[in-house]
C-alpha cells in the first residue's frame, strides 16, 4: 500500500469537514428558531435527566453565531470535544495516514477510554442537584 493510505481513506477528511461546513451553513441560513423540528432528547424526556449530549444544538447555534460563552453553558462538553476532532482531521490533512491516534493503537485506546471517563463524569455532574454543578445544566 502506498504511504498515506489508499485513495477513499485520504478522502474521508475531506468529506468530513465539508459535512460540517455544510452544517455550519445550514446553521447560519436557517438560524435557530427553524430548528424546532429537531425532536428534543428521549433521553431527557424520559428520565428528566441530561443526557451529555443535552444542549449540543443549542451550543453549535450559539458557536455558529460567534458566542462561545453562550455555547459553554449549553454543551460544556461540546466545545473540548469538537477542538479534538478538528484537529485530528487538521492532523489527517496535513499529515495523511499519519494521525498519532490510530484506530486500535494503544494512545487511542487510552484517549478512548479517558474520554469516556468525562463523559461519564460530566453526565454525573450536570444531574447532581449542587448549586457547584448548576451552571452544567443546558441554557
């Protein structure tokens, strides 16, 4: 195989960031009242609970709007979340098959599992009912 993997898999960055570009232009041209056809979380809707995802609309409009304070309080998890895949896809088009985290290498499989570990830690927090943990609560 040739350096920098075969052709779909130096294709996949690409496709993948303009997937959001587009996003971020539907964002922009539809504005967030229009978004109300997005059902809201079963999750939430169900248990009264937050899910780590509750909020996440709201904080992309909040980013697309240029407020990225206002898109911390709706999705805290959101913002560090979005800056990590940026930049392995930055990471994947500058450098194409030569991402340090690999699927199935071991610093993926720590990323992984760390990641995992705030997501269950923001989950946790955002639900407790102190006044310190409040301010996870979606906007």
């Amino acid at each position: 195989m040739a350096r920098g993997g075969t052709a779909g898999s130096r294709l996949r960055p690409s496709i993948t960031l303009s997937l959001l570009a587009s996003l971020i232009v539907l964002m922009c041209l539809t504005g967030p009242e229009s978004h109300r056809w997005i059902p809201g979380c079963p999750f939430h809707e169900l248990t009264g609970l937050y899910c780590p995802g509750c909020g996440s609309m709201r904080a992309l409009d909040a980013l697309v709007a240029g407020r990225p304070g206002d898109a911390l309080r709706s999705n805290a998890l959101l913002m560090p979340s979005l800056a990590l895949v940026l930049t392995g896809l930055a990471v994947e088009i500058v450098h194409p098959g030569r991402a340090p985290f690999r699927v199935g290498s071991r610093p993926s499989l720590i990323a992984g599992k760390a990641f995992l570990i705030a997501v269950v830690v923001f989950t946790v927090l955002r639900n407790l009912p102190l006044e310190p943990c409040r301010w996870l609560i979606p906007a």
